[in-house]
C-alpha cells in the first residue's frame, strides 16, 4: 500500500522520498520546503542538514536535530503564501503553518522561509536560507 506523503502529496514514494534519497532535486523552493517539512515529519535528519548551510559545527547540529525531532510529531503542512522561487529563480520565499503535536499539546508553526539556490546559480540546487519575520 502506497505511504501518503506528509508534506500532503498523495504518495510519498512519488512526491518527496525521492528527494530524500538523493535521486532528485527540488526544483522550486516550495518543493524544497514540503521535502523538508515531510522530512521533519519522518526524521530524515540527513537531508535537513544538507538543504541548509550553516556554520555551526555538524555533529552538534545533527544533535540538536535529534533532540527536537524526538518531541514533536508534525501533523500538517499548509503553504500560505509563496513568492519567486520558481524554475528560473534563485531566490524565493514560503510562508507556511505546520500543525504538531508536543507534550500532548496541539500547537502551530507558522514561518516565512528564505530559500536560494546554491552559489546563487541558475542551476544550483535549492537551500534553505532562514527564518523571515512574519509581518
Ligand atoms: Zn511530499
């Protein structure tokens, strides 16, 4: 039996586990951030690191990772708002709300991310930038 996906596609093994294997690439920001919401949603901790840059050391980013993945179970994925981002983008914007469940808490998540491709290339893969302030 086919496995929904959790970013809301109708089967995970056609919409973003191929992302997480590596077999393909998002080709619009907003497919990177379902790929990273479902990967949220499935502990893929691999992937949530390599689709986002950071400074930090990566063992105690994959550390971090694992901690909060272990206290939250994310329910839902709506996407708010998206801007550029597209095929021929390099840069794109994704507000979202992601629905979870902590401590037996219902709760939601709303962000704008910054996503841009790699080296601000045409054709450089998408990564996740940061956190935008919701206005
Ligand atoms: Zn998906």
């Amino acid at each position: 039996m086919e496995q929904p996906c959790p970013c809301g596609g109708l089967s995970y093994g056609s919409c973003c586990s191929p992302l997480h294997r590596g077999l393909l690439q998002a080709t619009t920001a907003e497919q990177l951030m379902r790929s990273r919401y479902a990967a949220y949603a499935l502990g893929e901790v691999e992937y949530l690191l390599t689709t986002h840059p950071s400074p930090e050391p990566l063992a105690r980013r994959r550390r971090a990772l694992q901690a909060s993945l272990m206290q939250v179970r994310w329910r839902r994925l709506e996407i708010l708002e998206v801007t550029a981002g597209g095929p021929d983008d390099t840069t794109g914007t994704v507000t979202f709300a992601a629905h979870y469940v902590a401590a037996d808490q219902i709760g939601v998540m709303r962000e704008c991310s910054r996503f841009g491709r790699e080296g601000q290339c045409p054709d450089g893969r998408w990564l996740y930038l940061e956190a935008l302030e919701l206005s």
